[in-house]
C-alpha cells in the first residue's frame, strides 16, 4: 500500500507552507484543492510552482468547481456548459505543473430532481472533459457521495452506480475515486469494489454526523476500515489513499485551529501505517 496522502481539503486550517511541511515531516504526498490556492492567477501560479519546487509527490487534484450541475455546496454557475468550462480550465492549469493524475469530480443535481437530465448530461459533459484531458496527459475520477446528498450533490449515491456511468462516459482516462466516508454503508460496496478504473481512495472515518462536515479522524469512527480496505488490496488497486476530512460547525472540530488538525492528521497517519502493516502481515 502507497503511504498515506493528505488533501488541502483536510489542511483548511493550515498555510500553504504549513501542508508542505506537514508531508515531508509525515512522508506523506499531497492532494491539492484549488481553493486554496490565491484568486490572484499570478500569485496561484507562483503557489503551484512552489509546490512543484517542494518535492512533495501530488497525488491529485480537487478543482475549484467539482460538479457538472449545481450543487448545494457551489450552485454557481447554474449552466453545465459553464461549469464544464471550468473544469477544462483547471485541467489546462494543473497539467502545466502535473500530468498522469486525477482531477476529482461529482456529477452535481438537478433542482427538480430530474435524475435523468443529470445523467444524460454527465455522460456527454465527462465525454467532452475526458477527451481534453487524455490530450494533457491527465485523469478525471468520478465519486459517489453518501444518501443524504441525493439530489443535492449528487445523483449518484453508491459506488457502483458510479461504476455504470463511468462505463457509460467509456473513455480511457475517465475513472473513479472511492470515497470511503460516503460509501461505507453501502451493503454491496465489498462486492463491487474492483481495481478496475479506480483511481483514487479517499479515507475518513464515521460517526454519526453532527453536521454536514463532521468526518473524523481514521480510527475515531465506525469504518471497518480494515475488512474495506483488505478488499482494495485485494483486487489489486496500487494507487494512492488520500486522507479527506471535513469538520466544520461542530463543538470539537478537527479545524478548529492549526494545531487541532495537525493532530488529526498525525493519528491517522499512525492508523493508516497500522492498517497497511496488518493487511501486508494477515493478508
């Protein structure tokens, strides 16, 4: 198993510095988010360079704007086409710096709840967005999200269903992102978990959520952790395990200061090593 990776997303507390220092000090790689980066494209480019400069290992990429459609958490712009715009341009800025990786999306919702629109129009839009990316050498991995954001979101509210929509895109560099903390009670998720297109493991863990961003730390939650991701070894799957947390409006937040989250992240750092150590010793 590759160590364990930590996303921007995790470091919302942190500097841009802090997160790179954060890896090395861990041996961890990095997954950028490019919302954190300066809304200044020139300052965001020196940041990219900086990063590059590090040689801390990227893993990945979550583009400002994740969904083909609306959703709940980032409803502008309201047009597909728009947003399809800016998923191509955060392509076209990230491979300047990396190629060969995924760039993770969702597909978004309707309003109305017209699943149909949504799917239909994902399997053109990620046609489209998947052919630009084979052309800059780069990946698109698409993620189910959890129940509870069924048409918010996302129309897609189990791995395999994020399986059959990939399938219906059908191009080489689209694949999938397997994102524990939304998947995990999905009771045939052990079952349809194949190496297959996937290219990327998201990791948290579970308690029962308190807010819309209460993930928590491995080992702090109800994830049988080891039996899922026993089976992602299993099937082959020798990509990266990418750390995300989310932990906002709740009393004992994992973002409440720079310190809280580091943390965090150092305990599941230690768990994830503890997991890969059995699977590898108790295969």
């Amino acid at each position: 198993m590759q160590s364990l990776a930590i996303s921007q997303i995790t470091t919302t507390p942190l500097t841009l510095e802090e997160d790179l220092s954060l890896c090395k000090r861990l041996g961890c790689a990095l997954e950028i988010a490019e919302k954190k980066l300066s809304a200044d494209p020139s300052e965001a480019r020196d940041q990219l360079a900086s990063i590059k400069d590090s040689g801390v290992r990227i893993t990945s990429i979550q583009p400002k704007t994740l969904t083909i459609f609306p959703s709940e958490s980032a409803p502008k712009p309201e047009c597909p086409e728009a947003r399809l715009e800016n998923l191509i341009a955060s392509v076209d800025l990230f491979s300047e710096y990396w190629t060969d990786i995924p760039l993770v999306s969702n597909t978004g919702a309707d309003a109305q709840g017209n699943e149909h629109k949504v799917w239909e129009g994902c399997v053109a839009h990620y046609r489209t967005l998947a052919e630009h990316a084979q052309q800059r050498n780069m990946k698109i991995a698409l993620e189910a999200l959890g129940p509870s954001l069924m048409n918010k979101n996302s129309i897609l509210f189990a791995y395999s269903q994020a399986q059959e929509l990939a399938s219906s895109v059908d191009r080489a560099c689209f694949g999938l992102c397997l994102d524990l903390y939304n998947s995990w009670q999905d009771p045939g998720l052990l079952t349809s978990i194949s190496a297959e297109k996937l290219f990327l493991v998201q990791l948290a863990d579970w308690r029962r959520p308190r807010s819309l961003h209460d993930r928590r730390a491995l080992g702090d939650g109800k994830i049988p952790l080891l039996e899922i991701l026993r089976r992602v070894v299993e099937t082959g799957y020798e990509g990266d395990y990418v750390l995300e947390i989310f932990s906002d409006s709740v009393s004992d937040s994992l973002w409440k200061d720079a310190s809280t989250t580091i943390k965090a992240v150092e305990a599941s750092s230690m768990t994830f090593n503890d997991l890969a150590f059995d699977i590898k010793e108790r295969p």
